[in-house]
C-alpha cells in the first residue's frame, strides 16, 4: 500500500513539474506580465526560511568573472582586493621577478624591503589596480588609508592630494585612462620597529564611512541580483589552486582577493545580500577538514533554507588544468587495481572523490542536508565522462547516488566552439571579407548549419542539443538532475585562431549583434524543453578580446547588451510565472 501511493506522490509531483516547464516555455516569446578589517559577524537565521526544493526546475545563474587588476567586473568597492601581486622593481627596471625573495605576512603585507648589499636587486614594490579598462572605471577623489610607517606613492591615473592627505590617510585624484591606478611602497617600517605599512585600501571618498558595511560594489549588486544562483569557480580561483588545508584558505584579512580568491565569508554575504544560492567548487586538494570547515560555515552563515550547490573543483576531465592531472596521480595510486585506461580511472576516482565530499556536506547540514545540491560534473561532448565518474566502486551494500550525495549530473552544453578552431580558420576568414563582416554566414551557421563545409551537421546548437539529449537521458537513467555548470555561445579562437585578428573581431561583433540575444532565447528555451534544470550562465562581466566574449555585459557600468537582455527578460518571465502559480 505505501508502495502505492509513493508512485501517486511521484507521479503527481512529475506532472507537477511538466505543467510548470510547459508554462514557462509557452511564454518565452510572449510580453511579460505586467568588514574587511575583521570577520564578517555571523548571520541571524531567517523566521521564514525559503522553501527548500531537490527537485530540478527552471532556473537560470550565473559564473560570476574572476578578480583580477583588469577585471571588469569591481565587485568590491575597496579597489585594493582586487589589485595585482606586488611586483619588485627598481629605478631602471619595471619588473625584477623576485617575487620569491618578497618578505610577506600572512595576509600578503610586505613587511621589510631589501637592504644594501642583500643580493636582490629590487627597492621598491608596486600594484596595478584598473588597468587595461579603456578608462571605465569611476574618476574623481580616492582616499588610501592605512596602517604603519613608510612610504606611498602613485602613479599613472592617480595623483596624491597633498593638501587633503594626512598620516594614514592619502588622497588620491584619479583621471581614468587605460593605464590605471599605480600604488607603489619606496619605504616600509623604516626605524625597524615591526610597524610596516599594512591594511591598505583604496576607496571611493564617497564610500569612506560606509565600505566596511556595504563591502559590495552598489552597480555590480544591481546587474547580478537577479540570477538565482552564483557559481563562485573564479571569485575561489579554482582552477590550478594549491589550497590544501584550512589555514591555507583566504581570509578576509588577505590584502587582495586576487591570488588565492575570495574568502567563503564574503561568497556567504553576497548570497545572503542577493537572495541567491551559492555554487561552490572545492579545491581539489583540500583535505576533509578544509571541507567539514568550509561546509560550517556555510551552515552556519547562509540564510535558512537557500540551497547550497557543491562541487569537486572544476573540469576535472579537462587536460588543461592541474586538477586533471592530480586526478590522474590519485586514480594511478588508489585505482590501480580496476579496469580501463589511466584516464577513466582518473574519472572514477574523480566520482569516488566528489562521492566523499558530497557525504561530509550532508553530514554536516544534518536534517537539513536537502539543502545541499551534490554536483558530479561531466563533459558535454563526451557522456563517457559522466559515466565512468558515476561509476565509482561502491560498497558491498548497493547504494543510490542520493545516499552517496550526488543530487545532478551537470555539463557546460556551449555552441559555437567549433568556428573558432584552426580547421575551418581559412573559411571563416572568407566570410570576414563581406560586407557585414561575415556575421550573416556565421548566425546561420549557428542557427542551421551548412555554411562551412566541414562543420557540425544541422549547425552549433544542434550541435549542444545533441549532447543536451544524451545527458538529459543519463540523468533520467540514474534518477539525477540536469544542469548547466557553465553555458552560452564559444566563440573564441584556439590553438593559434586566436591571434586572427578578423576573427576575433567577427566573434566579438556577433556578441554584440541582436541576433545573439534571439539565440540565447531560443537556446536556453530548448535547454529546458530537453529536460535541463538549473542553467548557470558563463559569464557575467568581462571585456571581450581575442580569449573571448564570455561577459554578457562588457563592464559593470554598462546597463544593456543583447545577451543580458536575454537572461533579464527570461529571468523576468520566471518571477511573473511563479508569482501567478502562487
């Protein structure tokens, strides 16, 4: 009898789930309905929790971009966090490459420069902020404050304010040009006491009173709000990360965010600032207590009910990243004894891992261990990867992936990669010289195919459909979800493409070309239709170049392009969807 009416309850919740989906793909072409200084205190728990809900369904989040010097993106309003390593120089040359001889404190300070007669050449370090951004960035008045003895000066759009500085807090004029903010140390703890100029921050003099409370970029808050879900892989500096234990993570404190990325208390306070779900990619070299710690925090600090997406770094089956080739070590160590070759047992170690990491998210969340969404991640193109990762050796008792704690199955179905390799270089090259510059022929390429001679059958997105469908039947198979880690147009040239300057300039014009908008619409629509759920775009701010287009704004400043009209209008047509259901 209980047997029954579990089906019942399934089968409801099934049909449930259909009407919803068929809903809001029905209406996709209609019109919508009308502190740095010290840790972040933790964050009272909510009266009323939201809803929490496994079940995969509509809904659409985004990669947020990685935080660098040139970085478009200024999440943080003290522009320091997101400043350049130190780079040593002295009077004739720019950049001595002695960063190995730096004296450092825990939190990246530089506590001494060399004396005479020490064996380095450098005299001074230095940090770029704001550079390479054309100029876009906010002008005007800066205050750098400070704490200890030395020496700072600046350079390049920033000039000191003499008459309106003081000990401990300088003043800055800054004129943006695309050669940013210069803020160089000739001096530091010069009586040797151990007072060395520490805690630097540069902020806009609008903001001095108010940037430890508010910590988040006002206009970057307003263009990312909307998405449901922040996927933190670059904000963790994930790829290639040496992070092993938990003193090795990145604290508030950090003197920038750009080197070991940015502490889980602040991912934390921007989900909870946003109303958002965070995704979270672990360092693939962290231990079980970075882990159990990690997932603490979160429990302890995340607003009641928001789900918690977790997954093992980030592609692992990619052979361009050190966390496939430390995949490769453990699967050769520990998996020495099982069939097939050095790569599927790397993957299935890779499922074994990601199995363990999962388990201690769940036994940390306890009751509410629902929360937490386990993500086995897999290659689009190739379901063999998913396969051999949701494979891993279990125990003598059969266990479900649920009780093993992988919720969904997650691949990054991008379309278009394939224009920009070197075989079809010469023909793309062809299309450039037309009179619109080739972007007719490359949009039907995209939308139909047939164009290139060589290319995918029926064009790039049947192309993702394709592996759309063959995931999406993997995930019905093992009763998992369906999502999208990363997704969105690849145009970018590779393996030498990239250097073809008429290329580049095709891919970045077709992202900004209406079209571009109208596929993104009609991709992510299909996307759903095919059984995905949760779509996490890639990315949300970056300057385009010859790497790629992958914001879908180009700086923070800027309130309109056709990719983010997309995901706004979409992300719109959810809301009034889900206010009318209630």
């Amino acid at each position: 009898m209980m047997r029954k009416y579990k089906f019942v309850i399934i089968f409801a919740i099934a049909v449930i789930s259909v009407s919803i989906v068929s809903y809001l793909i029905s209406n996709f072409d209609s019109p919508p309905a009308s502190k740095l200084e010290t840790p972040l205190p933790q964050i009272s728990k909510s009266k009323n929790p939201v809803t929490p809900t496994v079940k995969s369904e509509p809904s659409i989040g985004t990669n947020l971009s990685g935080i660098s010097y040139w970085s478009s993106q200024h999440p943080f309003l003290d522009a320091f966090k997101s400043s350049g390593a130190w780079i040593t120089q002295n009077e004739k040359v720019w950049d001595t490459k002695e960063s190995d001889r730096l004296d450092l404190d825990e939190n990246g300070w530089v506590k001494s420069l060399p004396r005479p007669g020490s064996g380095s050449q450098y005299t001074s370090v230095g940090t770029l902020m704001f550079r390479d951004l054309q100029g876009r960035y906010p002008g005007g008045q800066y205050v750098v404050l400070y704490q200890g003895q030395g020496t700072i000066e600046y350079g390049f759009d920033a000039k000191k304010n003499q008459a309106a500085s003081r000990f401990g807090r300088d003043v800055i004029d800054v004129t943006p040009s695309n050669a940013g903010i210069w803020l160089k140390i000739t001096a530091t703890d010069p009586n040797r006491t151990g007072n060395y100029l520490r805690n630097i921050r540069v902020v806009p003099i609008a903001y001095e009173n108010s940037y430890q409370r508010q910590i988040f970029n006002p206009d970057f808050i307003e263009k990312v709000k909307a998405f449901k879900v922040f996927r933190f892989m670059d904000w963790m500096a994930t790829n290639g990360s040496t992070q092993r234990q938990w003193s090795d993570r990145p604290t508030p404190q950090d003197a920038r965010y750009s080197i070991k990325g940015v502490p889980v208390e602040l991912m934390v306070e921007l989900s909870n600032r946003t109303n958002s779900d965070p995704w979270f990619t672990m360092p693939h070299m962290a231990s079980d207590e970075y882990i159990a710690n990690f997932a603490q925090y979160v429990e302890n600090n995340l607003e009641p009910g928001r789900k918690v997406y977790v997954e093992y770094s980030n592609e692992v089956w990619n052979g361009k990243f050190p966390q496939n080739r430390w995949a490769l070590q453990q699967g050769k160590a520990h998996l020495s004894g099982t069939q097939g070759s050095d790569y599927t047992k790397a993957m299935r170690w890779y499922g074994k891992r990601t199995t363990e990491i999962t388990q201690i998210w769940d036994r940390v969340f306890g009751k509410d261990k629902d929360r937490v969404i386990g993500v086995m991640a897999g290659q689009a193109a190739n379901p063999q990867v998913a396969k051999d990762a949701l494979s891993y050796p279990r125990s003598d008792r059969p266990l479900s992936h649920q009780e093993y704690g992988i919720d969904a199955i997650a691949i990054a179905p991008y379309f278009g990669g394939y224009l920009g390799s070197p075989k079809h270089q010469d023909q793309v090259v062809i299309w450039t010289l037309e009179a619109d510059g080739g972007l007719d022929l490359l949009f039907e390429e995209i939308a139909k195919g047939g164009v290139l001679s060589d290319g995918s059958p029926g064009g790039a997105l049947q192309q993702a459909y394709n592996w759309i469908e063959t995931h999406a039947e993997l995930a019905r198979q093992e009763n998992l979800q369906l999502l999208a880690y990363e997704g969105g147009q690849h145009l970018a040239g590779v393996n030498g493409v990239e250097n073809n300057d008429a290329i580049t300039e095709l891919f970045i014009q077709a992202n900004r070309n209406p079209r571009m908008g109208k596929i993104y619409k009609e991709y992510i629509k299909k996307w759903f239709e095919l059984g995905g759920g949760l779509f996490v775009n890639f990315s949300d701010i970056g300057q385009p170049s010859k790497w790629g287009s992958w914001g879908i704004l180009e700086y923070v400043e800027q309130d309109s392009t056709p990719k983010y009209d997309a995901f706004l209008d979409l992300l719109d047509r959810f809301s009034s969807s889900k206010q009318q259901k209630s």
